[in-house]
C-alpha cells in the first residue's frame, strides 16, 4: 500500500468537491488510480480524454506509481 497525493482540476475538482487529497492505495499506475477513483466518485471523463504528471512531470499511463508520488490528472480545458 503506498499514500499518494492526488490534485484535481476543472470538471474532476467540480465532481469530487475537492482541490487536492492523499489516499493510500495498491494502484501500480496513475490509469489503474484514475479508474478507481472514477468507480469510487463518479468521474465522468474517460481516461482518454485525460493527462497524467507524476510529480510535476507528464507521464504515460502505465509509469509506475511510488509511496509519496503526487499526481495531478488534467482534463481539457476550454479556451475563450
């Protein structure tokens, strides 16, 4: 089990009430993490319209997942 810290934009930050949290978890990868965090609290943005940084630094969805990493998962954004 490892505790990561998550941060959430936009529609993810709307969806889950909140900017920023650390959870522990057995996720191996930010996809893994993303797809229980969608079970868990309804995400509706499907993993291919999405980014993942690790720690501040654009990853692929299978880089693996440390205790301590932060990860930010970055939806689109509309532009004006």
């Amino acid at each position: 089990m490892k505790t990561i810290t998550v941060k959430y934009f936009a529609i993810l930050r709307e969806q889950r009430g909140l900017a920023e949290e650390s959870l522990s978890t057995e996720a191996a990868d930010a996809q893994s993490l993303y797809n229980a965090l969608q079970t868990a609290h309804g995400f509706t943005l499907p993993v291919d319209r999405l980014r993942a940084a690790v720690n501040g630094e654009f990853r692929s969805w299978p880089a693996p997942l440390k205790d301590g990493d932060e990860v930010v998962f970055i939806p689109p954004v509309a532009g004006g």
